[in-house]
RNA sequence: GUGCCUGUAGCUCAAUGGUAGAGCAGCGGCCUUUUAAGCCGUUGGUUGUGGGUUCGAGCCCCACCGGGCGCACCA
C-alpha cells in the first residue's frame, strides 16, 4: 500500500459458507437485500406458459411486424446465462437446459419495484418473467418483461462464459457446473438416455421383461473378475457387490421366465481407465431356445436400432473414423483373428490349425520372431511360456488381434478353458458356443450358448477352483446352488452381456468411459483416509 | 500398482531463480434495443501441502495430496 488515502469501503462481504469465493459473500448480500424488499429469495413455484424451445419452435421464425401484430404473452423461466445491464434497461439470455432465450427488462416497462429486483439479479440466478414476445433491433427473438419473479439466488458463480470449464478434475467431480458450462455434456446424457430406452422397448417389444437381480451376493459369479466385499451385520456375512447377474437370471430360466433382460449396475474391483469404471451398467437377456447364432442375430438387430435412436443413422463417428451399424457385422473365428494378426507380424503365415494345435502353438510362441513381435508390442514373451492352449489363445487375441477389430465383428469359438458357463461347440468341443463383439478395438458384448447340462456345470466349477487355487483369483467359485437350479432342467438358452456404458461411448463420440458416465468414480476430495 | 505430464485469483491462462500479472467474473460510476454490450475507476493470491537448496523459489530438489495420458489388471 502507498501512503495515498485508502478509498473508504463498507464491511467486506462474508462468503456464507467458510472456503467458498469471496464473490459468494457479495451474492449473499444481494439475497439479503432481495428479502428485505420482501421477495422470497428461494420461493416454491412458478407457472410458465412455455418452455423456451417451444417458443422457438412456435415463433422463431416471425418477423417484427408478424410479433407485434401478434402480441404473444408468455411467461417463462431459467437460469440467467448472461447479464448485460444498460442503466434503466438490461437484457439476459436465460436457459432451461433445452434451449436459450433473451429477455429485456426496461424500467418503465415492469415498474420501479420490479427493477429493484432486476438490479440484485446475479449471473446463474433463476427468475421467470412475463412478457410480450418482441424482436430486437438487431433481429433476435426477446421477451420484453412486464413482470419478474426471483426464483432462486446461486451464491456460487459458475465459470466464465467464454472457456467454459475444462479442468478435467473439475469436471468430473462437480457434474452440475461441467452441464451448465458445456452443454454438449448435457447432449451426451440425453443421447444415452434415449439409447436406454430404445434398448428398453426394443426388448419389451420383443417378450422379454425386466427383471431385478440381487446385486449382494453371497458367492460372486458370472463372471471372471475380482469382487468388492461389503458386511452385512445382522446376518453376520460377508458379501460381494455382483460381478454379473447372470447366474441368478438363468435361475429364473429353470423359474420358467423364458425370456428375461435386467439393465443394471456390475462393480468389478480393478483399474480405471478410460474403458474401465469400477461400477459399469450392462444389459444381459436370456431367450429359451436360442443358441449363439441367434442372439448374435439379435444382439447386433438391438445395436443397430439403438444407433438409429440415438444418433438417427448407422454411420457413427468416431474420432477419425466413422463405424458402420448396419446389420449384419462382420464374423470372424477367434483362432483366424490371431491367425490373421500373427501373420503379420512373423516371417512365417500362421494358419487357424497352428493355432488351434497344441503342440505347433506351443512351437511357435517359443520362437525367436515370435519374442521380437512381443518385444514390439511391449508384451512379456515369456509369460506365453507358462499358459496352457487355452490361456495361449486368450492372452494373443487380447494383445495381437483385439487392437485391429475397428468396424463391428463379432470373434465367435473361443477356448472351452476360458469360458466356464458356456457350452460347447458340438462339432469340436475344445470350442466354446460363444462370441464375443467387438467395436474400435473394445469389447462390447459377450454371449453363447449357455451351459445347461448340471454334471459338466459342475465339473467346470470345480475345474475353476483348481485354476484358483493355482493363483487365478478371478476364476469362478463353486455355486452349489446354481447347480441344483441346473438339476431342476433350464431350457437350451441363448444369453448375452452388452456394456450400455461402451456402447454409450461410440454413440456420443465420447474417448472416455468417464464421458458417458455422471458421476465417475474419483479418489475422495482431501485425500485417502488415513488408515 | 508403475512411467511421463500436470496443479498459479471464482473461471481461462501468463510470469530467465530477482517486485506474482492479464482477460472474463466481482465491486463503484455512466448508459432505455444489448448480445463476448461499451466506457471510466477498482478489489481480489498460504502459486495443491510440507520440507530442503539459495542472498533470493511459482520456477530447482525431496516427500506427500489430487488429476490426465500410457502400461499392468480387466469389460
């Protein structure tokens, strides 16, 4: 400070709340001096004659004269977006979230009271106004007020208008700012909404209901993958967040519900990542008398309309590319996919039957090609060493073939081993009845025929705990009582698991899970807990 | 869990190891058709936290707390 005299100031506004922005102090003043002139500053209702895309829609398109001749009155409501106050007039544009509108308040036009009002309005306020649709002089569609209602005081200010939010954190944390800020984000949450819901009837049109499963379960199954645990203390029993519903949906098909779907909540207790939320919502649907094929029919006939839903076509863009829709997607066996991949990437073609062979599998991962292509790929060579056939063929798909499956392919046969609910190929049953889709490199669903025959369900479990107790803690625990459902006869069922959240993603263009999802799973604000 | 990047005003961003700044927002003033309103004036900082090096740290070093991306695990 200079030794100038200081300009004198009244008290220094208090933020209402301790660590919130001193700017939050001088809205509370203006609540307070908005209660003193008698307004209620968080008031109950407000009756609005229009929405503001509906004023749009019914009148965007008159001109000045047809407006005046017309003298539509309306009342309608929102958050002021922006403020531009000239004296004894201002003008806002407010938003309901659909669309934006101007509105302008003269002093003359809502009376002196009124404008005192008008003058404590904050940027992120709720007010309604009343008012005669009007157009500006430089052409833009306005309801000049004739009343104006204070709706609800924000004591916080939201971000800037011209950058909006886009610190990350910020963002995901504090949803409610980011969908003000951004709209796109709100467009995003619509978009996944209708996609829900055309999946929703697309279902119900076809017989299926909805079912709700338990998401406690006491043995957690359905699925491979690590379990969050919770306690429940009057029962005295630990119990896991589900992984999967699907052990409990094919109960209800011994019940006799030949077609069922639940959309819900699965939590799998792994890494982040931008493909990877520790709680994700899938579809799964179980159809009496299906096999694989025809829930691959099906499940890509349901992906299809969900695409026309939401974004009106098949051609989806995504990033660089566009990923086409249209039924039917392409099919690939599992063993041509690596095939195909490792091809590339030896000296040597590699052919299905090498891959499919044990022993000439075996030979090739152990050579010296083979160990440079891991070494390109940043994958330990060495690991392929250990696995059996099955595990071999698992873990190359997942690192030479998966990346290059853009467009929509379904990969079906995969490893008895590595799918312990599923049936077996007739035709070669060291083959699972099974697919698995996959859309930019991600997996979307997974479906098969579903094992149904008690006994190999129960030798498969008991194979699974034998991979656990070898150190597999994702393989499948014993569920005893699965296996008596099982024994009481499920129809030949077809059941498939579709990632809602994924397919969310290539739907809205979104890079990351955390697009599509509200309220992302974040480490808590202040840091772990101490232990 | 690990490698790289990152954290500065409410928001978006500057600042060779040498006085922490700008725009918007806020506050005061003028303004009865503006629209990124404008013009004049002006407040605002524990530079994520804690240590260290240095005459001097937003900047360099260490630890910690968050976040992003890649890898691992997985869908």
């Amino acid at each position: 400070m200079t030794d100038e005299t200081p300009v004198p100031t009244g008290p220094e506004p208090e933020p209402p709340v301790p660590g919130w922005p001193k700017e939050s102090g001088e809205r509370f003043d203006k609540a307070k001096a908005l209660a003193a002139l008698g307004h209620a500053v968080y008031p109950t209702r407000f009756t609005r004659s229009h929405g503001l895309a509906a004023i749009i829609k019914d009148w965007g398109e008159l001109t000045t004269e047809e407006l005046a001749a017309k003298a539509i009155d309306v009342s309608i409501a929102g958050r002021v977006l922006t403020l531009r106050s000239h004296g004894k007039t201002g003008f806002a544009t407010l938003t309901d979230g659909d669309a934006n509108l101007q509105v302008y308040v003269r002093k003359d036009g809502v009376g002196d009271p009124a404008f005192a009002v008008w003058n404590l309005v904050d940027m992120a306020d709720f007010i309604g106004v009343s008012g005669r649709l009007m157009r500006t002089k430089s052409g833009e569609l306005t309801v000049q007020a004739t009343s104006l209602a204070f709706l609800s005081k924000a004591l916080l200010p939201l971000p800037e208008k011209w950058h909006g939010l886009t610190d990350v954190e910020t963002r995901y944390r504090q949803r409610y700012v980011d969908m003000v800020a951004n709209p796109e984000v709100r467009k995003t949450f619509v978009a996944r909404s209708k996609m829900v819901a055309a999946i929703r009837r697309f279902m119900d049109e076809r017989g299926y209901i909805e079912v709700e499963t338990p998401m406690m379960h006491p043995i957690a199954g359905g699925a491979l993958a690590r379990p969050f645990v919770t306690h429940h203390n009057a029962l005295g029993v630990d119990l896991y967040l589900r992984i999967a519903p699907e052990l409990y949906l094919k109960r209800l098909g011994v019940g006799g519900l030949e077609r069922v779907y639940e959309i819900n909540r699965n939590f799998r207790n792994e890494g982040l990542s931008a493909h990877h939320n520790p709680e994700f919502t899938m579809l799964e649907f179980y159809t009496a008398y299906f096999d694989c094929r025809d829930v691959m029919a099906i499940t890509e006939e349901l992906i299809e309309n969900a695409a026309i839903v939401a974004t009106g076509g098949t051609d989806i863009t995504w990033g660089d590319t566009v990923l086409s829709f249209k039924t039917p997607f392409a099919r690939i066996r599992m063993s041509e996919a690596i095939a195909n991949a490792l091809s590339k990437e030896l000296p040597q073609p590699v052919t299905v039957a090498e891959v499919e062979d044990t022993a000439k599998l075996k030979a090739i991962v152990t050579t010296e090609a083979f160990v440079a292509a891991c070494r390109r790929k940043g994958v330990p060579a060495a690991e392929y060493r250990k696995l059996s056939h099955g595990k071999t063929i698992e873990s190359l798909f997942g690192d030479f073939a998966e990346e290059g499956l853009i467009q929509p392919t379904y990969v079906v046969d995969y490893p008895v081993e590595i799918s312990p609910l599923a049936k077996r190929r007739a035709d070669n049953p060291e083959f699972a009845d099974r697919f698995e889709l996959f859309m930019s490199g991600m997996e979307i669903a997974n479906g098969f025929s579903e094992l149904n025959d008690p006994l190999e369900q129960r030798a498969r479990f008991l194979d699974q705990i034998e991979s656990r107790a070898g150190g597999d803690d994702e393989a499948h625990s014993m569920d005893e009582d699965y296996v008596r459902a099982l024994g009481h006869g499920l129809p030949p069922t077809g059941g498939c698991g579709l990632g809602i959240d994924r397919l969310a993603m290539l739907l809205t263009n979104s890079r990351s899970i955390r697009d599509v999802i509200l309220f992302p799973q974040m480490r808590p604000e202040g840091g772990r807990r101490a232990e």
